[in-house]
C-alpha cells in the first residue's frame, strides 16, 4: 500500500529525517518492547502517544540477501539457480520467520540474527548505534487468529534515501545508523558457467545496493496497543501460525 507515489516519497522522507536529521529527538519513544515471556517473548506495543497512520515507527533489522541480477536469471536453463539467498533457506538452524521477502528492493532481509539484541545479556551492538526502539520490527508479533494488523513494511534502497545527500550517507555509514547489512560471501553462481559472484558485505562498484525496511502504521494505533505485523509466511505452516483473513 506504500510502493507508488506521494505516499512512499513521504515516507522515505520520514525515514531521512530519522537518519540524517537528527536521530536524537527521532528516538521519541514511538514504541515499548515487553518481555512477555512464552514463545512470543518479547512485544512491541505503541508507548505514550497515538501513532498516527502513515507513520514510519521503527526499522527491520538484519542482513539483506540481494535478489539474484537479472543476467542471471536471463541465463537461466531452467533450473534453480543458487545464491546467496537460497543457502540460508536450506540453513535449518536458522527461524525462517525472521526472514523479510523484499517486493521492490529484491531478496530478503534476515532479522534472526538481531533476536537477541537489546537483552540485559548481549553487549551492546557494535553494529548498529541506533537505540533498539528505533530497530525493533523484528520483535513485532504475527496478529493471534480474529486480529488484524496494524503495521506494514516499506522496503527500499539506502542510496535512494539520500540521493542528494550522498555526504550525508556516509556519515550515516560511519555513525553507524544503519541497522541492515550487505550478506557476505556467495551472491550467485552463473547459471552458464559456474562462475561464483560473491559480496564482500559493502556496497561498491559491481555490488547489490543495500536494502532496507521502514515499518509503517496502516491506521492510527492508541498509547499501549501491540504492534502486529502479518507475517504472510508460505506454507507449510508452522504449527503457531495462522493466515490473516
């Protein structure tokens, strides 16, 4: 509902002035993270003031898997072609709901790996400088069977955030106030020779563009209210998962 128009260039307005402006009065407490314990552990709810729809609360975390190049998939013979993106799908260690399918900026973001952050046990990310409220939509619950959501995702490009402020995305870089990261090692073996293309986890000349993901509120949501995202995971199912109507 976000991907054309006036509509997403206010967004990624939004999502500028929370990177480059000025990340301290950003980190308005838009949302509360609750350890609620249980298989959901810990929620995000809307903190002390209504949130507006149409506004961007808070950033996915994780790292991008960049779709596989179209002169790949032009090569094609057929069959599936392996990438980056396809060995973390055959990595059963890892929880596949944590994995974000990118409908504009291609391939995936991966938050599993940001599950832990923010807790008393984990040093503090030497990642990512933002305050884990403002990278915290991997924590956002899929809604329980009769609930709607109330949040939805606006995936985009880093560069394109900044497209006049080339400057400014370095120091963004440098500040560390990105909370996504280029996947390091294969991003796809040519299909006609097997020749393996890999990222060195930066985007540089010849590499995929890093991608990110603003969590946008579809309707108003009032102080104290959990944060839902619908999952829309492919089936099979796990057994706690159940399809928004």
């Amino acid at each position: 509902m976000f991907r054309q128009g006036l509509r997403r260039r206010e967004l990624l307005r939004q999502i500028n002035s929370i990177i480059v402006c000025d990340v301290k009065s950003a980190n308005r407490k838009h949302v509360e993270i609750r350890d609620c314990g249980g298989p959901a552990g810990r929620r995000v709810y809307a903190a002390e003031e209504k949130l507006s729809e149409g506004t961007v609360v808070t950033f996915y975390p994780g790292t991008h898997y960049p779709a596989v190049p179209i002169w790949a998939t032009c090569m094609d013979s057929g069959g599936a072609i392996l990438s980056g993106l396809s060995e973390r799908l055959q990595d059963k260690t890892m929880d596949d709901s944590y994995l974000l399918t990118l409908i504009d900026a291609g391939g995936a973001i991966d938050g599993f790996p940001c599950k832990d952050r923010g807790k008393n046990d984990v040093e503090e990310d030497a990642f990512c400088s933002l305050p884990l409220s403002l990278m915290c939509g991997h924590l956002m619950n899929h809604p329980n069977p009769g609930e709607l959501a109330n949040m939805d995702v606006l995936d985009f490009l880093w560069h394109d955030i900044f497209l006049e402020q080339q400057s400014d995305y370095k120091e963004a870089v440098a500040a560390r106030r990105i909370p996504n990261a280029l996947s390091s090692g294969l991003w796809v073996i040519d299909p006609s020779n097997g020749e393996r293309h890999e990222t060195d986890g930066s985007s540089v000349a010849g590499s995929p563009a890093l991608a990110g993901v603003g969590m946008v509120t579809t309707r108003d949501v009032m102080p104290g209210e959990e944060l839902l995202l619908d999952y829309k995971l492919q089936s099979p199912h796990p057994p706690w998962y159940t399809p928004v109507s």
